[in-house]
C-alpha cells in the first residue's frame, strides 16, 4: 500500500473515534527533517505517527530520532506499516484490548 494511501485511511479511522482529532503534516523547507506524517491527540494525550508503505520500509534516522525526541516529550509515538499495525493502533486509540488483537 502506497504511504500517502495509508495516511489517509488511518487519517480517516481516527477521525471516527471520539476524543480524537489527527492532522497530516505536509514536509516542506519550514518543516523539521523527520517530522512524523500524522500529529494528533487522543483523548489529551499527544500522538505521533510515522506511515511508511510496507513492512519492508525503514525508518531514516533521522525519522527514528524524531520519534523518540517526540516519545521523551511525554508523546505517544509510533510508525505503522501495513494493515495490521494501522489496526492495533486504532484498537489503542478506541481503547480496546490491545493484547487480543493479532497484530502479525
């Protein structure tokens, strides 16, 4: 699946969860290297996400960085890669039991 594809339909999944609102962050040359895709907050806990196209895709390092620079702030943060990671994140963010959801 294509990364922009993915942004959205996760974009699309959290918009339908209460208490939560998302935002796609478009990288441009006022944006910081490695800013995370997706900035939001569920239910006032900040979120970060970074989407990549397949579970075959790396972070840069500089994406890793950011994402643990965003972690240290007290933000959740995580890249999702496929269908599956996208659904147990969602699970988390409805609040669901995230240890019943196959996640492979």
């Amino acid at each position: 699946m294509k990364e922009s594809r993915l942004s959205r339909k996760l974009l699309d999944k959290l918009g339908k969860i209460e208490g939560v609102k998302a935002i796609k962050i478009h990288g441009d040359r006022y944006t910081e290297a490695g800013t995370p895709d997706i900035i939001g907050s569920v239910r006032g806990r900040m979120f970060v996400i970074e989407c990549k196209r397949s579970s075959k895709v790396s972070l840069e390092p500089i994406q890793k960085q950011r994402l643990k620079e965003w972690a240290n702030a007290g933000a959740l943060a995580c890249s999702v890669r496929n269908n599956a990671e996208m659904e147990t994140l969602l699970t988390f963010m409805r609040g669901d039991d995230v240890s019943s959801t196959d996640a492979s």
